[in-house]
C-alpha cells in the first residue's frame, strides 16, 4: 500500500521533465514518491524530515537530497535558497494531521483536537513551491478546518490535488515497474515481527524505535 500510495502521490504532482520536486515525509509512503518521481521524470528530488535514520534512507533507497527540517530556523527558506528563491515545481505532502515542526498547531490539531489535523506540512508545501506550482497532498486530514494558507495557495495560483490512493487501479503499471526492476516494495521493510509479538511491534513503530521504517506482521504457520 505504501509503494501504490506514494507513486499515485508523485503521478497527482503532474510531473514533467526536469521539475524540481520537494517531499515532506520520510516514511515508506514519502521515500517511494520520491522515488516515483523520477520515473515520471524528475531533474530534482528533495526529501524534508527530521528524522536522520529516515533522511539516510530516502539518499540510499530514493537517492534524494535531504534536508532536516529540526537543522534548520524555517525550510521554506532553505527549500527557496536551494532553488535559487524560485520554488519548487511540485510538493508532496505525505505528512498529514499529524506532523510536527509547529508546536502551537501540533497541540491544538493532534492533542486537543481543535483543528481536524496539524497543517505544518501542507503548509510548507504551498510555501515552498513556485508561483504556478503543484502540490500533491497525500497525508490525511481530518475534516475540521486545519488553518491551511488557503489564501496563500490562491494567490500563488496553485494546484492543490489531493485523493485517496486507487490501489487496484494502480497495479498493472506497477507490476510493470516491479518486473522491469524499477520499483521493489520489499526494500523498505526494516523489522518482520511475528504475530505474538505484534503489541512490541507497534510500541516500536509508533515511538520510531530502532530505526524503523516499515515493519511487517508475520502470521505463524498455524
């Protein structure tokens, strides 16, 4: 699911040939965007996290630039001077409600629940991008009012294009990848974790143990 919903995050940013592309999120869904992105053609592909084991991952496996978002005093600024202020062509949002990097919007969204989610990501998406430019939103959003820069992203003149991913609809091109050896889901897959032990398994995920990125349930043969 991670490998189908981040190529459909990278095919929603209407990539062309040589486009700049800037991912929020290094988990499995934002490291196999970035990746998508340059079948679809990238020139650039940047990858925005705060997590180093996660930021390492998205060089070795996306071969993406990386930028840690906690090492710097604003990324959007660094995302403007690393595209000589111009933007980028297309941001990816695959944070959603639950991002971090504002601590007043992370308390109100994610631990008071006042806001439907936390807009630090989509937020910096429509920053950071050029005038013109597209923004893919794959993160999900409650449907409260997030306090997004709508105003911002209008008078940009941007795209915003958003969806839940159609997984079936996706499977005969990326069967096509996988073959050809473009695309290998099981790359990402840090931790296999059996069944019994499924509770340690999700303390490990959820806390970002260990360097996890993506883990799997093993089933026992019964």
């Amino acid at each position: 699911d991670a490998l189908a919903t981040g190529y459909f995050g990278a095919q929603l940013g209407d990539i062309v040939e040589g486009d700049v592309v800037v991912v929020f999120g290094a988990g499995p869904v934002g490291l196999f965007a970035a990746k998508s992105a340059w079948l679809m053609g990238a020139g650039r592909v940047i990858v925005v996290d705060h997590l180093q084991y996660r930021l390492e991952k998205a060089r070795t496996f996306a071969h993406a630039e990386t930028y840690n978002f906690a090492e710097h005093d604003d990324i959007v600024v660094a995302m403007k001077k690393t595209t000589d202020y111009l933007g980028a062509d297309v941001a990816i949002d695959a944070v959603g409600a639950e991002a971090d990097g504002n601590f007043l919007q992370h308390v109100t969204s994610a631990k008071l629940k006042l806001q439907g989610g936390s807009p630090v990501a989509l937020n910096w998406a429509i920053d950071s991008v050029r005038k013109g430019g597209t923004i893919s939103v794959m993160g999900a959003y409650g449907p409260m009012f997030s306090a997004v820069k709508f105003g911002d992203a209008l008078n940009k003149g941007l795209t915003l294009r958003m969806n839940q991913c159609p997984v079936k609809r996706q499977w005969p091109r990326l069967f096509e990848h996988i073959r050809n050896g473009y695309l290998k889901p099981s790359d990402i897959i840090t931790h296999r974790i059996p069944l019994e032990h499924i509770a340690e398994g999700y303390h490990i995920f959820s806390a970002k143990l260990d360097g996890c990125i993506k883990p799997i349930i093993v089933a026992g043969a019964a």
